[in-house]
C-alpha cells in the first residue's frame, strides 16, 4: 500500500484497464427495494452529483458514458493528523489489513483478482483512501459496492496480521529513509508543524509502531471507519438508479458511530527552524520549507503558481540561481492541498563539491526577494493554461477523478476542486506576488540539508 504520495490530483494518466464485460445480472435479480430509497441529492456541479444516505455517508457520482470501467473509491476522513502520537502510522497501517478479510469474505486480494480488479489503498495527512476499479457491468458494480460496504465495518485481522504490517511499514520506512529527499522532506515537515497535526509522518515511527497492539488498531479502525465519517465515490461507465439502489442496500444498513474531537488547532509559526541530516553514501541536499495555506484558501492557487515560477527550466529564478550557475544539478518545488495550512517546498540537488550550506543560503535569498520583483504576463499565462489543462484531464479520465474527488473531500468539500480550478484562471501577477509576500517569510521558514558522510 502507497503513502500520502498518491494523493497528487494531478497524475499521470492511469495504465490500460480492463476491457468491459457483458452484463449477467439484473438489477430485479441483485435488488428488489420493499421501502422507499434513503438517500437523496444535495449537490450537483460539474456533472457531478452528491447524495447523503441516512446514516452520514457522503456519495459522489460521476457517469461517465462510453468508459469501460467504473471506478468505487471509498474515503475515510482519518489520516496521520487524525492519530495521536503512539498511534503513529496506524491510518496507513489500516490500508495493509483491511485488505486481508471480512468475517464473510476470507480471502479480499483473492477475490479482488478473481474479478478482474485493479486495486489499492493509501494514506496521507487528511485521509484514507481504497479504490477499486472493475471492468463495466452491474454484476461487477453489485460486487464492489457490496465489499466495500463490508469492509468498512467488518473487516478481519488478527495479532499475525498487524505484526506482518508493522514489518511491511518498517520496510517502508527503511526505504524512505534511504531516499535523501523524502528523508529530508520528513524531518523538515516534523519541524516545521510541531505541535500541529500535521506532526506526525505518514508512515508513522518505529518507536510508535514497535508498541502497536491488536487493540490499538482495532480501536482505530472501530473509531474511524463509519458511513458517517466516509465519502463513497463512483465515477465511470455505470447506470445512475441502480448505482443508488445498490448504494442505499449494502451501505444504508450501516451504522453510525459517535465521534470524537480531533485536535484542529494550527498555531502560527513564529520563527525559523532547520534541520541538519548527515547520512552516509547519500547525496547532497539543500531544501527550504514555509508553512502555506490550505487547499480551501484563496491563496492556494498563487502558491501554487509561485513554486511553478520559482524552479521552471529555464526561466525560473531557483534554476537560473543554482543550476545555471553551477551549485545544483536540479531544482524541484511541491505544494498540496490540505485541509490545514499545507507546505511550500523547494529542494535542490547540490552539485558534487559544492557546499549544501551555501545552497541552503542561496535558495533562501532568492526565494525571499521573489515579492520584490517582477512577472510578466506571459509566464502568468503559461502557468494557467497548463495547469487548467492538466485539470481537465484528470477529470476525464475516471480513476483520476476519483482520486481527485477524494483528495478535496478531504481538504473540505468536494466542489472545492471547482472552485480551485476558477480561481485558477482569476490568477494575477499582483495576487502571486501579494502571497510571496505574505507567505515566503523567514518566521514561516524551515531550512534543511543533508550533508553525505562516509
């Protein structure tokens, strides 16, 4: 199962699917409702429509004619802000065995594969998310709804199952570890949110991980996977009314459970931090971190757009100042959405022989004099036509839009992904420069490097 990682909205386009297979079901024969459908539509934007169920459960639907697949996506809303320190790791660690069993169903992977479906599972910060993607048909869309269904409450896993995760997640974090700048991306993030929910990594920690029980885990999963704290989404080749007969059938016979309070407290940062690794065999690093906006916040596009202006080849200022000039073989830059105030990274590779220190130093000054200056229009306009495009083709494509859909359910309303994309193209030089201003400051900064040992 993949980490936070998979949560870019905008992906590469998904791998051949599965071709469409001929229907062998009736819906009379899966379904014949004795009351009426509980579950009704509250929202419709971008043909996309929103239905709650009785219980809590949130539902998007996305029929996409001519597709042949449907894509079931099932989003918890609890991920690594959601644990508490020695819980660490325990929302990923949920997509390694909720995939095992169900008290009906012994063998999930099995019978996944049995039917022809690509499947997986990831975590981040603000969410848990499962997919499922099945060749077209109602037969198959009976199937995947019902396992979902099944295994968002009833899903089986023993003390030998967590204990074979927990090694899967040590393996897991070896391997980050071995990769400098994820590495250094962890430790910088840890920083940088300390005493915020956002301190504790994806992947959890070994000393937390270490004293994991069977109960702590099922606790976890009993607290969190509920219709009422869920997002079901659908999107592909598939009929509208079965889609919600099936949906009110498998999961309106959940049950909602109460919830407790999640720790949503975001303290400004009020000075710099850094973080020195030193690693042996590993490359040289240089990365600077600021504390950003969340995905819901109208700065967010201009974040966006700043990292975009700040390391493109070859025209952005990072790579004219590093790359060009001999300190770094490559410049890179990420933000996400979330639902809390996300991270503005830059990170550099720094060129052999050259100091990671000095690299730090320049990146920070060239960054932080980026408010003073000037962008033209034309740079402004190239940043808006790709990344309106790109947006476009993720929602073309259904397994994207999923995933999409699923990543701003969780920063805070589905329809925020819309809202997102008008702001987009609203974006002015004026309203970049405003949030470098604003945003790119040294009491929201955190600096890092690896230095390589031997």
């Amino acid at each position: 199962m993949t980490a936070g990682v998979v949560f870019s909205f905008l992906l590469a386009s998904s791998a051949p699917l599965h071709a469409a297979q001929t229907q062998k079901t009736s819906l009379d024969d899966i379904y014949s409702p004795a009351s009426p459908v509980a579950i009704w539509k509250t929202a419709e934007a971008g043909g996309i429509s929103e239905y709650q169920v009785k219980n809590g459960l949130k539902v998007l639907l996305y029929p996409r004619a001519g597709e042949p697949d449907f894509t079931v996506s099932l989003t918890v809303f609890a991920g690594s802000r959601h644990e508490s320190p020695r819980e660490a790791g325990l929302a990923h660690l949920l997509t390694h065995v909720t995939f095992k069993a169900t008290a009906d169903r012994p063998d999930l992977k099995k019978l996944l594969n049995s039917h022809g479906a690509e499947f997986d599972g990831a975590s981040g910060p603000d969410h848990t998310a499962y997919y499922v993607v099945l060749p077209a048909s109602l037969e198959n869309l009976a199937f995947a709804l019902s396992l979902e269904a099944d295994r968002m409450v009833n899903a089986r896993f023993d003390a030998s199952d967590v204990s074979a995760a927990v090694s899967e997640m040590f393996g897991e974090i070896e391997a980050s570890e071995k990769n400098g700048p994820a590495f250094l991306e962890q430790a910088m993030t840890a920083a940088a949110y300390a005493g915020s929910p956002y301190e504790n990594p994806v992947l959890g920690n070994r000393a937390a991980l270490g004293g994991i029980s069977i109960t702590d885990v099922t606790a976890f999963y009993e607290r969190h996977h509920r219709p009422d704290n869920a997002l079901l989404t659908l999107a592909g080749q598939f009929d509208t009314g079965a889609a919600l007969i099936l949906i009110e059938k498998y999961f309106g016979p959940l049950r909602a459970r109460p919830a407790r309070p999640v720790k949503t407290e975001w303290p400004e940062p009020r000075a710099e931090r850094e973080v020195v690794l030193k690693q042996s065999g590993a490359e040289s690093l240089a990365a600077v971190l600021y504390r950003g906006v969340s995905g819901a916040d109208g700065n967010f596009p201009a974040a966006q757009a700043l990292v975009d202006l700040l390391t493109a080849n070859p025209s952005g200022d990072l790579y004219r100042d590093l790359v060009k000039k001999g300190l770094a073989t490559e410049v890179t830059g990420r933000v996400e959405p979330r639902a809390g105030p996300g991270a503005i990274l830059f990170t550099a590779k720094v060129k052999p022989g050259k100091s990671p220190e000095r690299v730090r130093d320049r990146m920070v000054q060239t960054i932080e004099k980026f408010s003073g200056g000037r962008i033209s229009a034309g740079e402004v306009d190239r940043f808006r036509n790709r990344t309106l495009t790109e947006y476009d083709l993720a929602l073309a494509d259904g397994p994207r839009a999923a995933i999409g859909l699923s990543l701003w359910s969780a920063v805070g309303d589905w329809r925020d992904l819309f809202l997102h994309r008008g702001r987009i193209g609203q974006l002015t030089e004026n309203k970049i420069l405003e949030a470098a201003k604003k945003y790119l400051t040294p009491d929201r900064r955190t600096t890092g490097i690896v230095i390589p040992t031997r």
